[in-house]
C-alpha cells in the first residue's frame, strides 16, 4: 500500500474483527525499537482486554482505512486511571509499514485533536522515545511541548533509552 491518498482515507471505530490487523501494524513496530517498549511480538488474545477497554464515545479505538483495507489506528488511552485525570489522555499512533511516512501520522493526529472536544478532553499526552525524532517532531509540529523526560527508563537491546512525555492543552 503505497501512494496514500489522504482524501480517499476513512477513520471509523474498530470493531473486534481488527484486532488481528492491530495488532500486525502494532507488532511490526517491535524490530525497529522506536515506537514500543515491547521487545518481541504480542499475541491477539494478549490485546483483547485492552480492545475492550475502549469506547466510541470515552476512549476511542480508530481503524484508518484505505479501499477497505486497515493502513493504521490510533487510540485514546486514559491516563493514570484516577477521576481526577478523566479530562487527560494519551493518543498513540501505529501505521502499517507500507504507510509512514506519507503525512498519515499527521492527518490522524489532527482528527484526534478535532476529536477532543466531543470526548471531553482538555489535554492530550504523548509518551515517545527520545531516539524517535519522527514522532518528536511531528507532536511538536502540533503545539505539543515536552512536559517530562524520563531518562534512561528503558532498555532495549541493552541500549538505555528516554522517554519523553509531550503535552499540549485542546481545551479551555
């Protein structure tokens, strides 16, 4: 899948017949250890409380879809898990590898921000890999700002890698 037409993509809830396509997109992430913290592939049944921890209308799961095939997702996640931070939540984008670096990060990105005044979301977090200055530079381009730094907090391949934590305010 090469070649996106942004104008011919569609975003729509996911159901649980994609979470096998999820969770391929997500674990083709793994090798490249920019995007997760998870060191080897994840099974499907490994992601199903996960799934249903989210809902249309508080946490959303979204599938991208290009002619009827999934090219990427993006969630919401609650942050913290207390009520206090219900107005709080992070947003993760994984694209299908055929799909990055196309402006599709970019376009899910805003319809997420779009998106927050009907989910009830004044803040939006982001949790990314120092190394991984395509996702930097992409929140940033948004009006995130880093808000913490978490030095050294991974290790993967025996490399100790940052996490950054960005944040940008979508409602007053």
């Amino acid at each position: 899948m090469t070649n996106i037409d942004i104008n011919k993509l569609t975003i729509r809830d996911a159901n649980l017949e994609d979470l096998a396509e999820i969770v391929r997109i997500y674990n083709s992430t793994v090798a490249g250890r920019m995007v997760t913290a998870d060191t080897e592939p994840v099974p499907v049944s490994s992601r199903e409380r996960w799934f249903h921890e989210h809902s249309p209308d508080f946490r959303p799961l979204w599938v991208l879809e290009q002619s009827g095939k999934i090219c990427g997702w993006l969630c919401f996640q609650s942050f913290y898990g207390r009520p206090a931070y219900q107005a709080t939540a992070e947003v993760s984008i994984y694209l299908d590898e055929a799909c990055r670096g196309q402006g599709i990060g970019r376009f899910l990105l805003q319809q997420a921000i779009d998106a927050c005044p009907k989910l009830n979301i004044k803040t939006l977090l982001g949790f990314i890999f120092g190394h991984n200055d395509p996702s930097l530079k992409l929140f940033k381009s948004f009006g995130f700002d880093n808000w913490a730094q978490l030095p050294r907090i991974a290790e993967l391949d025996g490399i100790e890698r940052d996490l950054i934590i960005v944040g940008k305010r979508v409602l007053e």
